[in-house]
C-alpha cells in the first residue's frame, strides 16, 4: 500500500518538477545564459575536466560554476582558484539536484552576466539523471577505471545526456576498458550521442569537446 | 509545500523500512545466515571483489551472491561460474534496495542452507547509505580512481559501513591518491572502523578482508 503512496508521490514530484524546470530555461533564455548539467559516479572527474574546458574557454565567454555536493567545499575552491565565479551548493544529503535547488543556485551566482553556468551535479548515476535540473544540455562522464559496461547498468542517464565524455583515457592501458563496446552500448542506448575521450588531467581530446560546447552556447544565447 | 510533504514521507518510510530491516536480521539469525550488503560507486569493482572473497571462503562456507543492479545480468553470469548461487535482482530504476526488496531476494535466494548472503547493492554512494537492507554488517569500496576526497563528500556512506575497502591499489601510482590522506578522512567519519587496501584483481591483500568478515559470519551464525 505505501508503496503505491511513494510512486505517485515520485510522479508528481517529478510533473512539478518538470514544470518549474521549463521555467527555469525561460529564464535562462531571457538572460542569455546557458546552463550545462555535468553528471557522472563519484571521482570521475567531474571537477578536474571542468577545470580543463574553463582553461579554453574563459577568455571568450563569462563562465559562473555551480558545485553541488552532500557535503564539503574542496571542489569549489579548486575551481575559484582559475578566476572564475564559483559557489558551492549544499544538497543536504540529498542525492540529485532538482530545478528548485538549481533555480536557488542560479540566484545565487547571480546569472545576469554569465554567457555559460555549468552545475556540477551530485555524483551519482541513478537519480540526477531524474530529475530535469532546468539546464540547457546535460553532459555525463563516464571513467575508464569504471569498466565499458556502465551503459548496460545505468540506463537513462545516457538517455538524459546530451553528450558523453569517457575520461581518464591517460590509464587505459592498466584497466580492461573495450572503448569500442563502451562506444557500442552508449550508441545502443542513445542513437547519434556525440562521444569525447578525453585525459582531463592533461587536456587531451578537451578541445573536442569544447567545441561542441561553444556551438551549443553560441546557439542558445544567439 | 509539496518539500514537506515529501520529508515527512521519507521519514515514514525509513521508520517502516527500518522496522522491516530488524525483522529480516530477525529471520537471517534464525535460520543462521549472515548477510553482508556491500555497496560502492559505480565501478569501484564490487563484483570483482567478491569473486576474490568467494574464492577464499567457499570451501569453508554456503555462500549465496545477489546481484542488484537497474538492469543488466553482467554480474550475477560472472558470479555463477564460480559455481556458487547467484541471482539477479531487478531494481526497476531504484537507485538502492531497501529491506523489503532484500526480503524478497533471500526469498528467492533460499537463504536456509547458505552460512553467507552478500548483497551487492546498486552502484551509487548515496541513496543506499540511507536505507537499512536488514543486512547483519555494510562493507563498503572505496577505489583509487575515484580520490581521496569521497569520505569528505559522502559522509553517511562511511559512518554506515561497517568495514572499508579500499580497492584498485595497483594502479595507485597513476593516481593522485593519498592513503594517509583517505585513512585520516575515514577514521574522522567512523572512529575505529577497519580499512582493508586491496587489489581485487590479484587478489592482494583480500585474505584480511576475508579474515574480518570470516569473523563476523562465525560470531553471528554461531
């Protein structure tokens, strides 16, 4: 019986949750910003790949990063350190961000003059690919160390993504990592998805990826 | 408004769920088996650990693998063929198991004969950390990849676990990983909690692990 109780509850959670996402995107819209949902498992490399894109990128658009996380504060300030304009979101344990905490980042970080947002999601593969953070596009990681058979275990958070980055290609050679499967089950699981390896660590296959951030930010803000 | 809500139906459901957990230790202590629920990030290597732990403990020990994952039978076909029992739970998109769906795997399992249940829990630091499975200890995998900073940002995960593994020690070098650094970090979140480095792989340094957990199967089965 509550276990009937919990889904409906889940599904108007997520209706109203939709709809508070759609507005979060007017908004962004109106104040030329794109916001880029960055999800992946803990230790993907999130962070550190975020640093990478903001190396390309920065002197060419005004870049604001949203850190969310359970708890501490060490990712925001790697990211403060490069200049840019960096805040950390406290989730409170929770495991996702929904567009209502995003919205409070984004008033936060004040978005009126940022050309690009990017949250940093909750690690975690199950529920961010959820929730509609009211972002623009959504990226997912996916590390080597973490094996080619993430597509098959995690579904929908390929389908949410909009794009895919295998990081931390750098070790490929010390795990057995079959890119051409990954590259197979992420196709399988989402048809025409752009696929980046990258070694966030050193840049390598960043400005690839770069690339196809700034075409989508150029298209969106105009 | 609806936050409320959803808050306080989370309570009711981790109260109801943590009533169904004692239940099911209830029935595992009667029928004289141990369940360890084992729960990492994705890739940490769950699955290989447990190859390496079966390997140590079948021949002294009935051992029975639940393999939880949201889709996919990539683990428990890998646990088969070491020829103990092994089947497939389902989550349906659930990001954890809570005690019920633990309760209906030793159902299907046939717990009464096996001496050891572990259940390997869906890939995620987060959302199992908070659900009680009715397990009798939590062991988590910490891998080097992943960073020394988890036990920083995923605190419930270390102060429910009763034992750490810290998994992928071979690769060590190729990673900015601190043990001194990650151990500090785990003893800060869980006073006195034992920490296993291992290499699932080779199996080195899986004999302690299998020490400690050998230990607790005797003191609870009797």
């Amino acid at each position: 019986m509550s276990k009937v109780e919990i889904v409906d509850l889940k599904a108007n959670v997520l209706e109203e949750n939709d709809v508070a996402a759609d507005k979060t995107r007017e908004h962004l819209k109106n104040s030329k910003t794109f916001l880029l949902n960055l999800m992946s498992s803990p230790g993907a490399g999130k962070t550190t790949t975020l640093l990478s894109i903001i190396k390309l990128l920065k002197d060419e658009m005004k870049i604001g990063i949203m850190e969310a996380d359970i708890d501490s504060d060490v990712d925001a300030v790697k990211i403060a350190e490069t200049g840019v304009r960096s805040i950390q979101l406290h989730t409170g344990g929770m495991c996702h961000l929904d567009a209502g905490m995003t919205e409070q980042g984004l008033a936060s970080i004040g978005m009126d003059d940022l050309d690009l947002v990017v949250l940093e999601n909750v690690g975690n593969l199950v529920c961010p690919a959820e929730f509609d953070t009211g972002s623009v596009k959504n990226t997912m990681i996916l590390s080597i160390p973490e094996g080619d058979d993430k597509p098959l275990k995690y579904p929908l958070m390929f389908q949410v993504a909009d794009a895919v980055i295998i990081n931390k290609i750098d070790v490929a050679e010390y795990f057995d990592f079959d890119m051409d499967k990954a590259k197979a089950a992420i196709e399988k699981r989402h048809p025409g998805i752009p696929v980046f390896p990258i070694c966030a660590k050193t840049g390598e296959g960043v400005e690839a990826y770069a690339d196809w951030l700034r075409k989508e930010v150029k298209e969106w803000i105009g």
